[in-house]
C-alpha cells in the first residue's frame, strides 16, 4: 500500500453542485476514497479507508449514500456519506491535516 494521497486515482463521483460540491476519488493504490472539497479552493477533507481497491463508484438518487466496487477484495462498500461523519461500515472517515 503506497503513502495516503490519492496519487493514483481512478474514478471520481460528485455529491452536489456549486461551492458546497464535494468530489468523491477513488484511489487504487492507497485503498481508500479521497474526499474533496470543490469550493473555490480544491482541498483534501477526508480519506475513507476500505478492504480492497476502490475502482468504480455510484452514489443513491438523494446522494447520501456511496457505492464502491472493489478489487482483489471482490466486494462492493456501502458507505453513508449522508454527514461530515460518514462511515464505512464502522470505520470512520480519515481527517487529513494537507491544505
């Protein structure tokens, strides 16, 4: 597993519009989503670690909840992003301190 920092992203999904969206990015290599901010500065607000490698994402109709396909662990996470605490089953979302 590489150093957290999305350096090998795959897939992007995008919760909302405007100033408030938030992108969703699959990283393959570090295992986990990256979360960010798309105000009018891009910023890296959270990591959501998961099993295998995240690759293709969906989110529900009402965008609150973040369906990803993942290799080598053949499963697909059902993450609640409905909140600023998601969660990923039980693991919380990791809080980075990158500007």
């Amino acid at each position: 597993m590489g150093t957290p920092g999305g350096e090998y992203p795959f897939w992007v999904v995008i919760q909302g519009n405007g100033p408030n969206a938030t992108a969703y990015v699959s990283s393959i290599r570090d295992r986990e989503i990256d979360v960010v901010s798309l105000g009018s500065t891009l910023k890296v607000t959270g990591r959501i670690p998961v099993v295998g490698e995240p690759n293709k994402m969906t989110m529900n109709k009402a965008q609150t909840r973040l369906y990803v396909a993942e290799d080598l662990s053949d499963t697909i996470d059902d993450i609640d992003i409905s909140s600023t605490s998601a969660k990923n089953g039980t693991a919380p979302i990791l809080e980075t301190s990158r500007s």
